[in-house]
C-alpha cells in the first residue's frame, strides 16, 4: 500500500519524508518493509540501486527510487512472500532436519538441507490432497514428522530410554533402528515395495532427512509415491500406534 501510494504523485512525498525521519512513527515500520521489498526487487536489476547494508537502507529515502522500481504485481507479492518464507526456512533448518544418531559424520550439511527449502513447490505441489481422508493424512503425516508411537526411535525418547543400554528396533524386523525412515525405505518385514523404493532414490538418498526433500520437491509423482509407499507399510504392519500408547 505503501508503494502504491507513493506512486500516485508528489502531494505525499513530504509527508513520507517526514515519516523516515521519525524512527518512532507508528508507520515507520512500514516504510522499512517497503525498502526492504525494493532492495529485494532492485537486486534482479543492474539498473537500480540496492542498498545491501541496514544502516544504508535506513538512510535511502523512498524518494531516491525512480517511479517506474515502485511499480509491482500480484506475482512480484507471491515470490517476495516466498522469498521471506524461505529465509526464515532457512534459518530454522535445524529444528527441521532429524540427526541419526547412528550415522557419524552426517551425510548432508546443515547448509546442503538449507538449499532444499523452496516454499513455492511445497505449496503448489502439497504432500495432502484433497481426495485424502482424515486417517489418510494423519498416517501420511505421521511418517513426515516421525512424532508418533508407530516408530520406536520416538517412543523410546518419549518414555526417555537409556540410548546406551537400550536400541529402539523395529518391532517389524527387529533387526535395525527403527524410524519413519528405516519403515518405508530399509524394513525388510516390508514386502512388494521394491519398486516404490526405487522411484524414491532422490529423496531417499538423504535418509533420516528424506522430509525435507519430499515436502519441498515440486514432482507430484513422488509424492504421490510416497502416499502409496506410506498406505502399503501401514497395511502390513503388525503394530501400530494404537497398540503402542
């Protein structure tokens, strides 16, 4: 709106002016947000100027930006918002990634996670869709974010187990850790999978942090894999978390 107004002509160009030289103007902050989309529209352009520091920003006036770099459109909202999304993203990748605690050194960098991040793609192509049935997304949702008591490695935390004495094994197998993970891509209990496993290479290739690349991949195709992968372990499951409370 801002912007917008600024736009219109000169008649408001005073009254911004006064706004940026009073840091405790209740609209001030406002102006800061437009500036900051501006540096973020400008830096696409060799043409005009992008103030890459806060106290230069704080220092650029509205005034100093040409008439044509205020114009924006619906689709210049969608991609700063996502822009801004996927900073934020990216600066909590740590609360989203799940660290193995039997795998040493991590295969993926904190850094290498971060560049998964694309909002845009998990919204345009979402993991849940509209056909799903309340128990449908809650089990598909279940093997993203691994908090349930289908999976040992989350019960034994909840129930606060001595890692050193105690593994979390499949129940399923019993052979190996058990996690979201270790269900729909290693159980061996799990038959008749082999060729959804295999349509799952390039998110599985990050294992415990498969999540992360399937829920901001833009490929409907392996998403819809992983519904599948995720209805057909479910349905051959011995236990479940209703056994398991």
């Amino acid at each position: 709106a801002v912007v917008s107004t600024q736009s219109t002509g000169d008649s408001v160009t005073a009254k911004l002016a006064q706004i940026e030289a009073e840091p405790r103007h209740e609209f001030f902050r406002h102006l800061d947000t437009t500036k900051r989309y501006l540096e973020w529209k400008a830096s696409a352009s060799q043409d005009l100027h992008t103030p890459t520091r806060r106290s230069e920003l704080r220092t650029t006036s509205l005034i100093d930006y040409d008439q044509a770099a205020l114009l924006y459109s619906k689709e210049d909202m969608k991609l700063y918002s996502s822009a801004l999304w996927d900073k934020s993203l990216r600066v909590e990748i740590n609360a989203m990634m799940r660290k193995d605690e039997y795998t040493t050194p991590p295969l993926y960098s904190i850094e290498e996670l971060s560049e998964l991040v694309d909002s845009r793609e998990a919204l345009e192509t979402p993991i849940l869709t509209r056909d799903m049935t309340r128990q449908q997304s809650s089990i598909v949702l279940d093997f993203l974010h691994g908090h349930c008591f289908r999976f040992q490695d989350f019960a034994f935390s909840y129930l606060k187990y001595d890692r050193s004495r105690f593994t979390p094994l499949c129940l399923e197998c019993c052979l190996l850790p058990d996690s979201p993970h270790h269900k729909l891509l290693e159980c061996s209990a799990v038959t008749e999978v082999a060729a959804l496993r295999g349509q799952l290479g390039s998110v599985a290739k990050y294992e415990t942090n498969f999540h992360l690349a399937l829920l901001f991949s833009g490929d409907k195709n392996i998403k819809r894999v992983f519904r599948n992968l995720v209805y057909t372990v479910v349905d051959q499951a011995s236990y479940d978390d209703r056994f398991l409370v």
